[in-house]
C-alpha cells in the first residue's frame, strides 16, 4: 500500500512536469512571435519598440525557453524588491507566478476561483448521481419497459445536446421568461461566496448545477442501466433470491454493490475533470472559476495564469484517478494494490 | 402424502426465434427425507424445472401445478415465496465461485442467510450459527475462515459453504442443481458425502439435478430421466440402472465408462438433442434412437411399465426384451435397405 502510494504520487509529479512542459512549448515553442504578441499586448497599441524591449526584459521573455522553464519551476534570478514590481519564486516554492496582464498573483487568482468552480463541480456532481444512479436502477429493473424507454429517451435527449445550448435555453426560460413576468426565482447568472450567504450561493448555482448535472447524468443512466442489468444476470443474484431476501434488498445490497464499480470509475474520471473548470457552463453563466480564467488567460497570451490553470487541472485528474485506484480496492476485495 | 407434488409443469419461453418449449408437462414427486434424482443432458429442462418451481425464472410462461406440503407454490406471490425460500427450501447452484457474492465474506453471507427468515436472532448468535455450519460442512479452522471472502476458498470449501449456507435453516427440502458439476472428481465424492451426512442427521429431502449417473447411482433413492423438456423414465435407483426400458435411458447408461469394463469402446449418443423450439414430430429422441419405428410418429405418453406402478417410460417399444430386440433388427434392417437403394441409384 505504502509503495503504491509513493509510485503513485511520483508518477503523478512526472505526469505534472510533462504537462506543463507541453504547454510551454505549445505557447512559445510553436509561436515564435510569442514573446512580441505577450509584451505588445500588455504595452498597448500605441508603444514603441523599446517600450516592447522594457516588458520583454522584465519578463525575461528573451531569455531561451529551457531557461524560462527553470525559471517557471524556481523563480527569477535576483532579490525581491520590495517596492518593485513582485518576483516569481518558482512553483517548487509554491509560486506559480504573477499574471503578464493584470500583474496579479496567479496563486491568488487561483485561489479565488477555485472555490467557484468547486461548487460547480461537486454540487452538480451530486444531481448527476442522484439522477443518474436512480433512472439507471429502475430501467435496469424493469428492462424495455416504458419507464425504461422513457428514461432512455431522456439519456440519449440531454446527452445530445450541447451545453452550451441547454444552459443559454435555461437562461432564456428560468431567467429571461420568468423575470419578464414578475418572478425572478433564478438570476442571470454570477457568483455569491456560500460563506457570505449560502441560500444566495445556492440559487446562483442552481441552474448551472443542473445544466451540467442533466448532461452528465444521460452518461451515468446507460452506465448504470448497463452494469446493473449484467450484475443482475449474475449466480450470486440468484443465490440471493434463494435464500428468500426481499428483493428491495436483493437490488441494492447485493446488485448495486457489485454493479458500482465501474461507476466509481466513471465519476472520479469525471469529477476530477471539472475540477480543472467547466468551460463553457462558466462562461455560460458567467462564474469566473477556472475554466472562465483559462478562456481569459488564452485570449490575452496570459501564460502564467494558463499554466496556473493547467496545473491544479492536471493535479485534480491524478488525484482523482488516486483515489478511483484506492476506491477500487476498497469497494472489490478481490483487488490487491501493487 | 409427498413433501413435493410437481404435476403437468409447463415452461416455455418467448424468444425472437419462436416459443421456446423448456418443460413439456413434467412430473415428479419428492417424500420427506427422500433423494430424487433428475439426470439428462445439458438444455433437457432440469434446472428451468427447479427453478421455475422456486420462482426464479424471469419472463416465463408457466402452468401445472408444485404442491409443497400441499400447497402451490406456482401460484403464491413473491412475498409468499420468499418465506419459502431458503427457510423451507434450500437450494444450491452449479458454480460456487459465481453463485457466493464475491464482495462480502463467507460469513457474512451465512450470517444474512440465518437473519433474513428470523430477525430475532442476534448477530453473535448468527455468527456462532455461522462458524458452526461451516464446522458441520467440514471446513477447518471454521472460526477463522468465517472472516474470508469466497475467492479465498477452494472449489470444494466454497461449494461445502454453499451447503452450509442452504442448510442454515434446516430446510424440509434441498435442490441442488448439478452441485458437483463443476468440482475435481475426488472433491465431487467428498461433497457428496457432506450432503448425505446432513441429510440422514436432519432428515432433509434432496432434489439432485446432474447429468452424471455416477452421483444418480451414488445418491438417489428415485430417479426421473429427462429429455427435451419431458421425463422419458422414472423409477427407482436400482430399476433405472437395470430394469430401464427407454432407449434413451439405456443410451446414458452405455455411454458411461465403468471401472473394470472390458469394452473396446464407449457408445456415446449419436446427434445433438433437439431444438426446443422446432421440436420434432413425435418422439423428441427419435431422431437419434437405434429402435425408432413407424409408431415414434405419435408421441408416446409415460407408459406404467410392469404391475407395481412405480415405473414409467414414455416409449412405444415393448416391455418384453426378445419382442425389443426384433424391433431393433426390423429397424436396421429397413436402414440397411435404405442405404442399399441409395447406392443403387448413384
């Protein structure tokens, strides 16, 4: 357990450093012009060469990428100056940097939209299960039934359609109609801290939850219809009606027990993802989480902030597939970590 | 009056090729205490019997009757059926490995077994019941394998926990459907024994459903051998390994090997066993019996052989073995005229 534990986290780290050494060559390496487009972005349409010259200097964007890399991972050379501008520390200090745009703290920035998109994620994460999980048993139990067909219908409905165009759909319904008739349930979009007003955080969330909960969930119903119908054609459900149980405890204790291993996997696959910010439902309903500050960053040549992104993105997916593997062990006994 | 009175059971299937005719209008019956065995080959109906009897068949279209102490269990409702199961009847299955729940330990499994039927049972209570069956069956160290999961058994012990699990209860009544089919041979005997061992301690009636006559010859007091959905001979153990009538009972026997037989070669049954979906015409197993004539056509119902009543066979054949055997040489004799024809023409 233990040697898997550290196998696991140096894979991780190794799977980190490549990340984000792919994305540093993505963002200079193929883009020779790079450096020009970051430092004439950030000085304006009317600068001067020289001007360009002094941003490029003090963002050492000159300097070869190997060593702006070194840079990345240990900070810039020199002393901090207090009254300067801040200098990066490097990443392996716990520094992921300061933004070419706005001069902010990537950390800080981070820090501020991570809670945004956490909510995102696990509020929804928990609709999709519940959803998912639920129309998945009663297809599974009553198959080609017409609750079956039904359920199926909805999947294959939901699953089809693009966020993008369920969220816009439910903003045009839940915000736009029900506003221009006097009932203004759910806001156009935005975020409140739960900290400072929880039922104000929850109905700011609500639609967004549910945009991504419905999209996801068609997933989880074919998932969980499928594994429950092969788990219950299994001998040890038949075992299990022979000892005479009743068959509410013959489905659950006995079929969703077995049947919920691959959809573990599923989820912590997908929960680890939007972790990394949910693109398009943020820009959608305008929560400025991760996903909303990478579309941002991309547009603006903004590199620290994609790498800061991509970063906690990349360590949510190894974290998340970590803890599948160590589920996985815990949920199958006949798993044996190595 | 019997423990179990199947008559007229009826099975049959809707599948996107046709109705599928899995049980033909069985019956049976098992007395307390008694061993009936069920032998045929694969896909003759014997395990869809057993279990359509306990309700678990799913999406099946049933008639007949299963008088269980006199009362039909094919017409109680699941609620009904499942005070029966497992407290009444016991049943263990084919492949031990698959039919115990891999994610939960042995113990656990026993433990739910003895709580389901009575909740008034305490867990330690349920445990020590547990450990003790486990002992019963014959697994060593039983206080500690309690704590295993299954695939930390061997074939053998598993299906030992299978018994132990169907056993809980003192059940009047135990199906095992081909319980040593997929066990080492030498294993096979040592969970026979297990099972006879209880049943002469608590008295327990046993169906034993194989396709192996050497646990028939080992166990059964009664015998019903079945084909294609229907019994073809029923009788006692000593009647059907000697006295038999039907052709194909007498096909299983010849296709055996025997310790100390001096034959050159095993007669196994030409042919596969019918479709149960187009069945032929007639007789089911006339297409692979050696004594089929011009009467196979019709089908034969189950004939009370000799005087006692305790023997039937559905064949037309004669009882009288010398009238038998010239049926067999008209027969081949027609074969070899037909063969000569052939011939002639090409």
């Amino acid at each position: 357990m233990v040697r898997f534990l550290i196998r696991r986290v140096l894979l991780g780290i190794f799977v980190l450093w490549v990340v984000s050494m792919a994305v540093f060559y993505l963002f200079f390496g193929l883009n020779k012009s790079g450096p020009n487009a970051v430092a004439s972005r950030i000085c304006g349409k009317q600068c001067t060469t020289q001007q360009i010259n002094a941003v490029k200097t003090r963002l050492h964007l000159n300097a070869p990428l190997p060593k702006q890399y070194w840079y990345f991972l240990f900070g810039y050379p020199g002393k901090d100056d207090p009254n300067g501008l801040p200098r990066n520390h490097g990443i392996l200090h716990g520094d992921l940097g300061y933004s070419y745009v706005n001069q902010q703290s990537v950390n800080t920035t981070i820090k501020q939209s991570f809670p945004i998109t956490l909510s995102l994620a696990v509020g929804s994460a928990v609709l999709w299960l519940a959803m998912g999980l639920a129309s998945g048993i009663l297809s599974a139990i009553r198959p080609r039934s017409l609750l079956d067909r039904t359920f199926t219908f909805l999947a294959l409905f939901f699953y089809s359609m693009p966020t993008f165009v369920l969220g816009v759909l439910l903003l045009l319904l839940l915000f736009y109609q029900l506003t221009v008739h006097g009932v203004s349930w759910f806001p156009a979009g935005g975020y409140v801290n739960l900290t400072d007003n929880p039922a104000e955080w929850a109905r700011h969330m609500l639609l967004p939850w549910f945009t991504l909960a419905a999209v996801t969930s068609a997933a989880y119903t074919r998932l969980t219809r499928g594994s429950m119908l092969d788990v219950l054609g299994e001998d040890y459900i038949r075992t299990a009606r022979a000892k005479g149980l009743t068959e509410r405890r013959v489905v659950f204790r006995h079929g969703l027990r077995a049947a919920l291993t691959p959809i573990v996997t599923q989820f912590g696959i997908d929960l680890g993802t939007l972790l990394g910010g949910a693109i398009i439902t943020e820009q959608v309903f305008n929560l400025p989480g991760l996903g909303f500050q990478a579309v941002r960053a991309i547009t603006s040549n903004d590199l620290p902030i994609i790498i800061g992104v991509v970063v906690i993105a990349t360590t949510a997916i190894v974290l998340a597939n970590l803890v599948i593997d160590i589920l996985y062990a815990v949920l199958d006994p006949r798993v044996r970590l190595h | 009056m019997a423990l179990l009175e199947v008559n007229d059971l009826q099975v049959s299937f809707s599948t996107p090729d046709g109705v599928l005719k899995a049980v033909r209008g069985l019956s049976f019956s098992v007395d307390e205490g008694k061993t009936l065995g069920i032998v045929g080959e694969s896909g003759s109906g014997k395990s869809v019997a057993t279990q359509t009897i306990m309700g678990l068949t799913q999406g099946a279209r049933i008639s007949g009757e299963a008088l269980f102490e006199g009362h039909d269990l094919l017409q109680m409702s699941t609620h009904q059926l499942q005070h029966i199961r497992g407290a009444q009847v016991g049943m263990i299955f084919q492949d031990p490995l698959s039919s115990l729940h891999p994610y939960y330990r042995v113990g656990w499994q026993l433990i739910e077994m003895i709580r389901a039927h009575d909740k008034s049972v305490g867990k330690h209570k349920a445990r020590d019941r547990a450990v003790e069956l486990l002992r019963l069956v014959g697994i060593p160290q039983p206080d500690r394998r309690v704590d295993d999961f299954p695939h930390q058994f061997s074939g053998g012990m598993r299906q030992r926990a299978m018994i132990a699990m169907a056993m809980a209860l003192n059940p009047k009544l135990v199906i095992a459907d081909e319980p040593t089919t997929a066990l080492d041979v030498t294993v096979q005997a040592q969970v026979l024994a297990v099972m006879k061992r209880l049943q002469e301690e608590f008295g327990t009636a046993i169906i034993m459903i194989t396709h192996d006559l050497g646990v028939i010859a080992d166990v059964a007091d009664d015998v019903v051998v079945m084909y294609a959905g229907k019994a073809m001979e029923t009788g006692d153990r000593s009647t059907i390994f000697y006295r038999h009538h039907n052709p194909y009972t007498e096909g299983l026997l010849l296709s055996l090997p025997a310790y100390g037989d001096d034959r050159e070669r095993l007669h196994p049954i030409s042919g596969q066993p019918p479709s149960l979906i187009t069945l032929p015409a007639g007789c089911p197993f006339r297409p692979r019996c050696p004594y089929a004539f011009d009467k196979c056509v019709e089908e034969p119902p189950l004939f009370d052989i000799g005087r006692a009543g305790d023997h039937q066979s559905a064949c037309w054949l004669p009882t009288d073995m010398r009238k038998r055997e010239k049926v067999r040489r008209d027969t081949l004799g027609k074969a070899a005229e037909v063969v000569a024809v052939d011939t002639s023409e090409v």
